[in-house]
C-alpha cells in the first residue's frame, strides 16, 4: 500500500505527520476526492482545478502544479492496483509552531494522497435512499473544500443515527445542500438545484449533471428552493463523487413522490453511466 508524500510514491507506514501540521491543530487545508474507474481517474482535471481554487480562497498557492499532481496520482493508482474505487488528497498550510496566523514564508506545504476501493454503490442506486433535514449550521464560505469540516460532521452523524444516508441542509426555509452532496429536485420535468455561490459547493458531479442536461435538453436551473419546495417535489437525488446520482425515496419518514425513484432521475443515471463510460471505458 503507497501513498503520495509531499511529491513522492511511499510506502504508507513511513509517511509521517508532524503533530504541529496545521491541518492536524486546525483543519488548516483544502482536499479533493477523485472517482476511480477501471483504474482511471473521473472528471480528474475539474476536481485538481477545484483544489488549486479551494487552495487560493484561502491564500495558498499550491506547490504542485495540476499536470504534477495528475501524473502522480495515476503512478499511485497503478502501483496499487486499483480498479474501481477512490483518491483522497489533502494539502495542508504546513507544519510549524502553534500560531493562527499564517506560518513564516517557507514552510513547506504537507501534500498527502492515498487511494481506497471504493465500489460504485449500485443497490442505493436502484432503491434510493433516506434522508432527513437537518439546520445548516456551517460558516459562510461553503464553496470552499476546506479540511474543517465539523458542520457536515455534526449532520451527517444526525442522519447515520437516523438511519439514514444523508443529511439534506437548510439555512431557515431555504435548502442549500447535503451534508456531503448535491440536492437536486426534480418538478414537471426540470432539475433544480442551489445556485453555485458561497452557501454551497460547487460540486463536479453537478457541474458534470449540467453539462449532461445541457447536451439532452433536460432543464437545469439553479435557483434557491424551499424545504416546501422539496416535500412537494416530483422526485429528489443527491450527488457526489462517491454517491453519483442516488435517488432520495424518503426525507423525515415522509415519501418522496411515490416513494421509489422517478424516471427522470433513472434518466440522469443512465446519461451519468454513459459519460462514466466514454471517460473511463465499460
Ligand atoms: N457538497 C459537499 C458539502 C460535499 O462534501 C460534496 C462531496 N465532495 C459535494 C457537495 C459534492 O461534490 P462532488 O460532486 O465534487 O463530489
């Protein structure tokens, strides 16, 4: 098992972390996950473009460039053998003694990657999943892939308690996103969806589903909505690199349309798979 260590193939037990990286004492990072299939990288490029624009937002410039990163990345995944499953990054502000403010010009950034198997998870697929609504407590820059990440925490674990899949979030009435996903809701045959601004993130498999609307002529319309918007929707699904398009059957115990995933979401699975296919083969 290897992984990537500040620019370098290792073997996971020598990869060491400072107990005063900033990532560790503060969350002081940004992170990305990428979709392996058959042994190749998913929408990889948008995904390493997310995490240099993550990395400025919060003023670092990165110290791999997306072509490093990428050739890396690919070099971990083959020497690991994977087929199907994930690649999780993290960079972090670096390692140096306890201070918020940023550390002296110099310390060098802390790059970690690993990759898991991950199967694409096709019996929530097929049936769908639970979801309940939980308040958005997190702070006002969503849109940035931060390592802080107690708020998702907090309302994902609310839902695994629930026994649920996912925690859809609301500031007030408004919906914004999953704990760890996309909301899209589907009414009279158009996807709606958060606009992308700083009360979510930009996820890359919504910007992937608005490219697929876009070339199939299925509305896609970013607006705000409302938790009635929801309850009354035709049908719902969450999105995410590791969910892909998963129908939502049940929000708070109550049925979601009919209570069994609508066709136009099957619709948006199958265009998905199509595009899973033409990047990454059969
Ligand atoms: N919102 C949040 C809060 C997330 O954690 C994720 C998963 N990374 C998403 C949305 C979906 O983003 P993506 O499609 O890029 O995985």
């Amino acid at each position: 098992e290897y992984v990537v260590f500040n620019g370098e193939i290792i073997e996971r037990s020598q990869a060491k972390i400072d107990v005063e990286d900033r990532g560790y004492q503060f969350g002081d990072g940004v992170y990305e996950v990428i979709r392996v299939y058959n042994g190749k990288m998913f929408t990889a490029n948008e995904h390493l473009e997310r995490l240099v624009s993550s990395a400025e937002k919060i003023g670092m410039k990165l110290g791999w460039s997306i072509g490093e990163l990428e050739s890396l990345f690919a070099t971990l995944i083959e020497k690991n053998g994977l087929g199907t499953g994930i690649v999780y990054m993290q960079v972090t502000r670096g390692a140096s003694p306890r201070n918020h403010a940023f550390p002296p010009a110099g310390v060098a950034q802390t790059l970690v990657a690993y990759t898991r198997d991950m199967k694409r998870p096709v019996n929530n697929f097929a049936n769908g999943v639970k979801t309940i609504l939980a308040e958005d407590i997190r702070w006002l820059r969503c849109d940035i892939k931060s390592l802080n990440l107690l708020g998702n925490i907090l309302a994902k674990q609310k839902a695994a308690e629930a026994g649920c899949y996912e925690a859809i979030l609301h500031r007030g009435e408004k919906i914004t996103e999953g704990s760890s996903s996309n909301i899209f809701i589907i009414k009279d045959g158009a996807v709606i969806t958060h606009p992308a601004n700083n009360y979510i993130l930009n996820g890359i498999t919504r910007q992937t589903l608005e490219k697929i609307c876009a070339a199939s002529g299925i509305p896609f319309i970013e607006k705000e909505f409302t938790v009635a918007d929801l309850l009354g929707a035709d049908e719902i699904a969450v999105g995410s690199t590791t969910s892909e398009i998963t129908p939502v059957v049940e929000v708070d115990g109550k049925h979601v349309g009919d209570g069994a995933p609508g066709h136009v979401t099957k619709k948006l699975q199958s265009l998905f798979d199509q595009e899973i296919e033409r990047q990454c083969g059969k």
